[in-house]
C-alpha cells in the first residue's frame, strides 16, 4: 500500500523523468500513447471484436514465445545465435504432419488421422505428433550442437555464427528434399468452433486458440521449475554464468550445454506441431519467417532471458494481430520490426534487460 | 630434504611428478615436484609471477601440465577434465572472486552441492519424493555451510554481498562439494586485518573439524607462518625452496627472491 507522500515522490521523479528526457523519446512516449488510446477506442466502440482480436494475438504469441525460449536459452549459455533454430521448428511441424499420416518412409503404421477420425483417435494423434516432434527436435537441436558448434567452441565468435547460418540452410534443404517445395497442408483435427458459445457470442475464442494455450502453459510452468528448482537447472544458471567455475564445483559443462539444447529442440518441436494445427499448412521455408519473429521477439525482451523471451512473443503476437485488425495484414512485419528498432534505441538491452533469467531470476 | 619427511608422512593424498607446463616460449612451470600429506595444510609461495596460480590451474584441471603427471588418492589424474577432479573431491576457490552473481548465496552452495546430489534429470523433471527429500537436505546443509563460513545472508544476491562475504561465501561454494583437497587461491586478497585473523582461523577448522587437506596460494606471510605444516616456494616456475614454515622464513634463497623482486619491481 502506497502512502500519498510516496505517490507524491513517485510523481515527482516521474516529472524529472520527463524533464530529462530526450526530444525522441517524448516523440515515441506521445506516439505510443496516441496508439493505445486508438485502440482503446476501438475497444470502447466494438469490444467482442478488440477482445477476439486480443485472443487470437496472444494465441500467436504463444507459438513464437516458445521458439523464442530457444533462442533465449542457448544464447544465454553460450552466447550464440542458434540460427538454426528455426528450422529446427519447421523441421518439428513436417515431423508432427508425418506422425499424423501414419506413414513413414513409405512404411504405413496406422491410418492417417484426418478431420473425420474419432475423438479419441484425434487426441491421440495429437498428442502422439507433439511427443515425437519434441523428441526428434530435441535431439536434432543436440546433434547439431555436438557436429557444428562445439568443435568450434574456442573460435572466434563469427564462425560459429556462420556455422549457424549454414546448419538453418542444410535443415531447410533438408525440408525441402522431405516434403517438397510448397505448402503442405495439415489434417484440420481441432475444432474451428466458439469455446464460449453460450456464454458470450461477441468474444469469439476458437477450439484452436485454447488448444495452443494449453499445450504452452504447461510447457512454460515445467521450463520455469526445471531451471529454478531442479539440480539441472541450477547446473545451467551456473554454466552461463561461468564455466570453469561451474567445472569445479563438479558441474559437466559439456553435458549441461547439451541438455540446454535438448530443451530448446523440444519446445521447438511442440511449437511446431501446434503452429501446423493451428494454421492448418506448413512449408519447408516457414523457419525462417517464424524464426525471425521468435528472434525479435527474444531480443525484445532482453536476449537470454526467458521471462523476457515469452513477453517479446506475447507483445509480437499481439501488436500484430491488433495491426492486422486495424491497420492491415500487408503492414504487420514493418509494424513489428518498427516496434524492435524503437524498443532497441530506448532500452539497447531490451525489455527486460538481458541474461538475468537463465543467470538467477531478474534484478535484485 | 623432501625425501625424509615423505617418509614421515605415509599418507599422501596428493602428488605432482616433475610438473612443467610451457606457454609458447615461456616456462611458467619447470619440473615441479610437489606433495600434501592427507589433512596437511600446505602453503604455496612466491612473488609476483612466480608460476603459484598456473601451477593452482593444473592441479584443478583449467590447465594441462606440458609435461609431469599429478596423482590424487593414489589414481593418476593428469588427463582428468576438471569436473571429474571435482566428483573425486578436488575443490577450490579463485583470486578474483568467481561466484555465480545472479544467484542467492544459497544457490551458490547448492550448486557447489551438484556433484553429491543423486537426483537424476527425468527425477528432477517428474519432482520424485526421493528428489524431493534429497532436495531439501540439501538446503539444510547449505544452510549450515554458510553457518560454518560466519554468513547470515542467504538470499542475498552474490553481486550484492560485501567483499569480505563474498570471499567466505566462495569458500563455502567450495565445502559444498565435500572435498578432500582444498586449493584456496589468495582467500585474503583485500582483507583488513580483522577479516583476515577470522577466516585464518576458518581455515584452521576445516582441517579439525572436515579433515580436509587445503593447498594454499598466499601473500599474507602471517597467515602463511601461522597456519601451515609445510610451505614450498616458487620463483620463476622453479621450486627454490620447501620445509616447515620456520625454515622457509630464514632460507636465504627465499628473502633472496622476495628482496629481488622488490627492488626491480
């Protein structure tokens, strides 16, 4: 509970605050503004369209906070940009279709689980897809690390990001010779139909949306727990903070960089599978576009930071279904990138400053 | 001299055999040889440069001796990586303090712990009543650590710890792994003299109390005099001269290469 003397102070300091400020950042302070009241508007005058609208974004979000976090993640413990990573998720959604097909290397297992298969069998499907896409892209994810960049650990930093840049060409080529070059696409197995029909028919929140929500959270709460409580997870605090050290106290730095890999790989391959079922076709070049984005979003939030990563993937997802509303499909990657460059003059280390999640938990 | 007291000692829980180590034309390390007997503390001396930290690198495994070899427990450890040496019970602490700053100082401990806890990583993910338990003696026993070291802040960020803290706390980071050889580099760098007569008189209690041997790298020569069984002197990567502390102080090799120093440096 404030007191009013602590509010008088916090507005004062909120005045020198402004009164020190730059001419650009009054600019970008009064643009923002001017932007949110636009959409407060439009909540006031249609709220079951801004409320849907809000929804679908943080659907989107979901999906790219979670290759976001892979992003973040690795970054965090070796200071690399995985560029391949992206990939990795496109490689996640062709194996999450495979799966669903029931066939493989012209072997068919069972029939494919299409829109008309029986609930349980498309539950099933489902759940099958996301286990052995995250499993596949974990280990993708720690094979390259093994084959492409840990030989090149000591090196200069530049070759192992150009290594990187080359692993995301071999995958995606890799994706191209699997299932060709043009959209695939995905068997429509969850629902287009309004959750909350009967309750409230303004807000229309689809089977899919929710479906995306609650395969994210629980992926999000296990992330979280594994790296703030478990063993493991401490091992990774303390790699990414200092190897020899985290060496002497025992600590297999080679191993814990591997397992970082394996969890980046796994939430790639969730969100994989759930992009195909969520926007019903995939494409052997969809890494890069979602990769870009998750990249933005993970740099937004303050790379190596995890907390920071899921809120860059919500405020993306968000800022561009609110854009496509509003402003226009053709305007949401410059819309985004706009907001990146912004973020990036006013706050270089992004919005919740870098590193500090994976290295302990935020400012103290 | 040396062959004597190895004699003496029968129990030797660590041995360096002509150790050298050679860094492009320069020889930081020359034919070393070097022994702590089980729960000795043994001192490591010598100006500025004299090879103490390269040679405190090769017995933690940062570095590969260029030629020599190093046994601990008897098992030849030469070509061990440094986390194995840390599973066998080789712990240490840093000139420059090496704390993990982002983490509470529980945390630190607990992760010095990493190498006794069991809890594997699918027991860790599912959260086991076995992990569960192991998890919280393990906070207990952090806790006790930093009870031991004299810090009552837990929860404070490593950054955020006074100095003197922070050196105590590295220590503890090091306990938590149970070792049985603890190299201790410079841990009164930057102490007053306070700080200083406190934690010798911690190093002194881990020796009764833990049974630890400790290999100590130290400037602070009333630490080095008081506190150690055997103190071996380098300059220039050679050994110039070993024995008890007495010993070493009238040694005229050894004022010789201290007084040298002063007047070119």
């Amino acid at each position: 509970m404030a007191t009013t003397q602590e509010l008088k102070s916090r507005g004062a300091v909120l005045l020198d605050d402004v009164r020190s400020s730059s001419w650009q950042s009054r600019i970008a302070v009064v643009i923002t503004v001017a932007l949110l009241v636009l959409l407060l508007i439009q909540a006031i005058k249609d709220p079951g369209q801004f409320f849907s609208q809000l929804l679908v974004g943080i659907t989107n979000g979901a999906i790219i906070a979670l290759i976001a976090l892979g992003y973040t993640l690795v970054y965090g413990i070796i200071e690399l940009i995985n560029f391949a990573h992206g990939d990795n998720f496109m490689i996640g959604s062709f194996v999450g279709l495979t799966v669903l097909s029931g066939t493989f290397l012209g072997l068919s297992f069972f029939a494919p689980i299409t829109a008309e298969s029986g609930a349980v069998l498309k539950i099933f499907g489902v759940i099958l897809a996301l286990v052995i896409a995250m499993v596949v892209c974990g280990l993708i994810n720690v094979g390259i690390e093994r084959v492409a960049y840990k030989p090149l650990r000591n090196s200069p930093r530049l070759a192992v990001l150009i290594t990187a840049i080359g692993m995301s060409f071999i995958l995606q080529n890799l994706g191209l010779i699997w299932k060709g070059a043009s959209q695939i696409p995905f068997p429509d197995l969850i629902s287009d139909d309004n959750v909350l029909a009967g309750i409230t028919y303004t807000v229309f929140y689809r089977w899919k949306d929710l479906f995306v929500i609650l395969v994210t959270m629980p992926l999000l709460v296990g992330l979280s727990y594994f790296i703030q409580r478990t063993k493991q997870g401490k091992a990774m605090r303390a790699v990414a903070q200092d190897k020899e050290a985290a060496a002497m106290m025992g600590i297999n730095v080679n191993r814990t960089i591997s397992i970082t890999f394996l969890l980046g790989g796994i939430l790639a391959g969730a969100s994989g599978v759930m992009f195909g079922l969520f926007n019903g076709t995939t494409v052997f070049n969809l890494g890069f576009r979602q990769g870009l984005f998750a990249f933005t979003a993970a740099v937004l939030g303050g790379i190596g930071n995890l907390t920071g990563a899921v809120l860059g993937g919500l405020v993306i997802g968000v800022i561009g279904s609110m854009n496509d509303q509003y402003i226009g499909v053709r305007w949401t990657d410059i819309v985004i990138f706009t907001v990146l460059i912004l973020v990036l003059v006013f706050r270089p280390r992004g919005l919740l400053g870098d590193r500090s999640a994976v290295q302990g938990g935020g400012q103290q | 001299m040396s062959e004597a007291r190895k004699e003496e000692v029968p129990n030797i829980i660590f041995e360096a055999r002509s150790i050298t180590k050679v860094f492009g034309g320069l020889v930081a390390v020359n034919a070393v040889d070097f022994y702590i007997p089980q729960g000795g503390i043994v001192s490591l001396i010598g100006p500025n440069g004299a090879g103490k930290t390269t040679f405190f690198n090769m017995v933690s495994g940062l570095l590969r001796p260029t030629a020599g070899s190093f046994f601990f427990l008897g098992q030849d450890v030469t070509r061990l990586v440094p986390h194995r040496r840390a599973q066998m019970g080789i712990g240490r602490t840093f000139q420059n303090i090496r704390l993990f700053g982002t983490m509470s100082a529980l945390d630190n401990v607990l992760t010095g712990m990493h190498v006794r806890l069991r809890g594997g990583i699918v027991g860790s993910i599912l959260g086991t009543p076995g992990v569960r338990r192991e998890e919280k003696e393990a906070r207990e026993r952090a806790a006790d650590l930093l009870k031991f070291v004299g810090l009552r802040s837990r929860e404070t960020f490593a950054k955020n710890l006074p100095y003197g803290d922070q050196r105590r706390l590295e220590i503890a980071r090091a306990l938590a792994s149970e070792p049985k050889l603890l190299l201790l580099d410079e841990p009164t760098a930057g102490m007053n003299p306070q700080e200083t007569a406190r934690l010798t008189q911690l190093i002194g209690r881990l020796k009764e109390e833990y049974g630890i041997s400790v290999l100590l790298i130290e400037h602070e020569m009333r630490v080095v005099m008081s506190i150690s069984d055997w103190v071996t002197v380098l300059d220039h990567g050679e050994k110039i001269s070993e024995g008890a502390p007495a010993q070493v102080r009238v040694d005229p090799k050894v004022i010789e290469a201290y007084l040298g120093t002063a007047m070119t440096g």
